[in-house]
C-alpha cells in the first residue's frame, strides 16, 4: 500500500466533504432520530457517507468500508483495507450549534491502523496521523505528549456519567472529578480525541463510543504517545461497542485502577 497516495488521496475527499457539509447550511436540513431523541441522523450524514463510498470505491474497489450510517459493507472482520467512517461525529452540534462537529476515519490493512484523521469542518482544521511517521495539527507536527499528575489534568466527560446509570459506579468519577484541575464536555468524541492527542485535554472518558467514533483517533493516538483502550484497560474493538478511555500515559492506568468502578 503506498500510504502517501492513499494520505494524499483521504486528505482531498475529506476537504471536499467538508465544504459540501458547510454549504448544506444553505438549505433546509432533513432530521430524524435513531435509537433516542438524543441521537440524531440528518440527510447530511447519510449523503457524506454515500460521498465517500462512492469517491473510495473509485480510487479502489477492493477497499472495504464501515460507516455509522450503515452504507458500506460494514464488514465483521477487518481483513484487507478497511475504511471506518463518521461522516459526522456530532450530530446534535452540527444541528444545534453549526460547530464542535467533526469528520472522523481511520484507514486500517487486516486490522493494523495505518492512517488516521479528525477534520474540524466549521474551523477547517485536521488532525492527521501516518503509522510511524507522526502525527500533524494542520502542517504543525504534534509533539509527545508530557507527563503530568492528576491534580494537573483537565479530562473530558459527559455529566450524565456522574449521575446514576447503568453503566458505572458514578461516585467515583465524582470523586475524579474533586481530584483533577477540570472537566470539558464537547458533544463529540472525535473533538475530545483530537483535544487529548493535541494536549488541550489530558482525558477524555465514555461509557459506549463505536468503532467510527474511535477509528480515526485511535491510530493519531499511538503517533503521540496516548493511551487509548476500554475502560478495563484492554485494546479497544473496531468491530464493537464497547467503553472508551484515551489519556496522557502517566494518568491512564490510575484513572482506570482508582475511579472506573464498572457496574
């Protein structure tokens, strides 16, 4: 695979998506809700999604594709290349806010990342890794990340964690929450990702996040030297839901052993 062609080649159809997203603000959207009245789908993210199957599958048909949208093959395995795609992670923000959403893939060969990125659409910024050669904010390298304490950290989390739930023992993450510098909640796990690769978050922590929600991240990740796994500490699935923690490695592991007390 010739991962600067295939690089070149994301990077373009990401930035075409992008402007098309933007200039769908000039017409009506068309929302609808999937599981809950808090998840929503527009016709927008179905017609990136299409965009990008139809862009990726004349670069290379025998490249695979999984979508939040449902729209690709959605293989069960991760043989070949496989493409992990949110056309629009943020939806409600996308909606609501028209900003704080993003553009997330992950371009993996039998299930190894191999490129990853997260597009800020509304500022038109990337977050951009190539395994092995680092990772990029834009055209600035993105350094390792430095070591910090507990008390130093700023982490992002969902309040709805630190209310009852079915998912975990919420009086620790308040007790985190007492421990750590501060909290942020942006409404897009692909956002928070790009803030701990970059180091404007220390953390970032989910009860359920997607393969397409993580894809991306997860191979940006490795280039800086975040830790990023289940909420156990195991390697994260690409073919399942399932609890999500990526942080700077000298808090990683004691966050896990101190404050995700699973249900």
């Amino acid at each position: 695979m010739d991962l600067q062609r295939l690089d070149t080649f994301a990077k373009e159809i990401i930035i075409e998506a992008g402007r098309r997203i933007r200039a769908a603000y000039s017409y009506d959207l068309e929302i609808e809700t999937k599981s809950s009245a808090k998840d929503l789908v527009t016709n927008i993210d179905r017609e990136t999604e299409l965009f990008f199957i139809e862009q990726i599958k004349n670069f290379d048909p025998t490249h695979k594709i999984i979508g939040e949208e449902g729209m690709g093959e959605n293989p069960k395995t991760l043989e070949g290349i496989v493409w992990i795609i949110d056309p629009i992670d943020g939806t409600m923000n996308f909606v609501k806010q028209h900003r704080h959403f993003m553009i997330t893939i992950g371009i993996y060969r039998d299930g190894v990342g191999m490129l990853g990125y997260i597009y800020d659409v509304m500022a038109d910024d990337l977050f951009y890794a190539i395994t092995g050669e680092g990772a990029w904010y834009n055209e600035t390298p993105l350094r390792k990340l430095r070591s910090l304490v507990l008390e130093e950290a700023v982490i992002g989390i969902n309040a709805a964690w630190v209310t009852p739930n079915s998912k975990v023992h919420h009086e620790k993450l308040i007790d985190l929450i007492q421990v750590v510098r501060g909290t942020r909640s942006y409404g897009s796990a692909a956002m928070e990702i790009a803030f701990v690769v970059s180091g404007k978050l220390d953390a970032y922590i989910s009860m359920r996040l997607a393969p397409w929600d993580i894809g991306g991240g997860l191979i940006i990740a490795q280039e800086v030297g975040a830790l990023a796994t289940n909420l156990t500490g195991q390697p994260c699935s690409l073919t399942e839901s399932d609890g999500f923690i990526i942080a700077n490695p000298s808090i990683h592991q004691h966050i896990i052993d101190h404050y995700l007390d699973l249900k």
